[in-house]
C-alpha cells in the first residue's frame, strides 16, 4: 500500500529544538497557523506534545498536503486540523490567531513570499502574537555558518530568486508591520529560530 505520508531526516533532527523555542514564548493554550507545512512532521510534532495548541498546518502544494493529511489521520490528534491550501502572496487568511510559523520557507521562496508572510502577520495577529521563523540567515551580509555561503549559492544556482535571508533585511520589513523582534536562538544545523512579537 503506498504511504503518502512524507518524511525528512532534517525535520526528525531539528523538531525537538523547535518545539522547545515555542514552547517558551508560547502560551499553554494557543491557535496556530502553520504557512508552508510541507510533509506535516512539525505539525504532528507540535501538536503531540502540547494539546491546548489548536495547530492549523497549511501549503500551496496538493502533494504536501497530502502528506499533512496522511500523518494527521495517522497520529489522530484532535488539536491537528485538515490542512489549508493556502498561499500567503494570494491571501491573508482570516479567522482568530495567535501564532504563526514558518520552517524552512523563506530561502526557498522569493524575496515577495517573505513579504507577504509579515504582512499578513503584521494584519492578523492580535496584540502581543508570534510570529515564529526557522531557517538559515546571513546576519549583517555575512553567513552565519561557511557551509551556508556554499548553501546560499546553490539555492541562487537553482533559482535565482531564492537565497539565504539577511536577518536584517527581515528585521525591518517585519517592523514596518508592527513586529518587533524578541530573540533569536541559535540552533542545530547552523539554523537560527528567529522570534516577532505584534506591538500595539
């Protein structure tokens, strides 16, 4: 019988260290929206070990969510919802919030899908919500690790408009949406959590 359940060895390293970030600036009982969910292992994850998260995963891409669906019917966790199909450059969906998420998205998007991810933050999170990336980052022009450099340049390779983010650049544009930035936590795998919080 064919699984269309996806699994990534880098998910199964960095899963723990993630949920432990937002387990500390999350509160016990907390809806999420998951932006780009790709096989659904960090919503099963997350939503495992902490059953006050409502965790809504959503992707643009139907094989991805499919996957999602598999892993949610297989763990049958009550707080995991159907995933969304949703692309945050076509639209900002609504509905109560409180966090958002975003793994592994921006380096393999363009500069825009970064954009319209803190814009609709920005729109839909309520006062004093998270906005929660992972990732790798470059922080002042300069990588935050050399086999990033090497990353960088084989993500442009692929497609010229993806690439490892300066934290500064996603910095600002997130102020200009009234994100403030709170921490960032360095992770395994030359990654950095990097955490916003909506202002007044």
């Amino acid at each position: 019988m064919n699984d269309p359940r996806l699994k990534s060895p880098a998910t199964a390293r960095n899963r723990q260290p993630i949920l432990e970030v937002l387990q500390q600036v999350l509160p016990e009982k907390a809806h999420v929206l998951e932006v780009a969910s790709g096989s659904g292992e960090h919503a099963v994850h997350c939503a495992a070990a902490m059953p006050g998260w409502q965790w809504q995963p959503s992707d643009p891409n139907a094989h991805a969510r499919r996957s999602i669906s598999a892993w949610r019917e297989h763990s049958g966790l009550a707080n995991l919802h159907e995933p969304m199909a949703l692309d945050v450059t076509v639209l900002c969906p609504g509905g109560s919030c409180d966090a958002m998420v975003a793994i592994n998205l921006l380096h393999i998007a363009p500069w825009e899908v970064a954009e319209a991810l803190l814009a609709c933050a920005g729109s839909r999170l309520p006062k004093g919500g998270v906005l929660y990336l992972y990732g790798p980052f470059r922080r002042e022009g300069i990588p935050t690790a050399p086999g990033n450099a090497a990353f960088d340049a084989d993500l442009r390779a692929r497609d010229p408009r993806w690439g490892v983010r300066d934290l500064e650049a996603v910095t600002a544009e997130a102020e200009r949406q009234g994100l403030a930035l709170e921490r960032v936590v360095e992770m395994p795998a030359n990654n950095l959590s990097v955490v916003f919080r909506k202002g007044a």
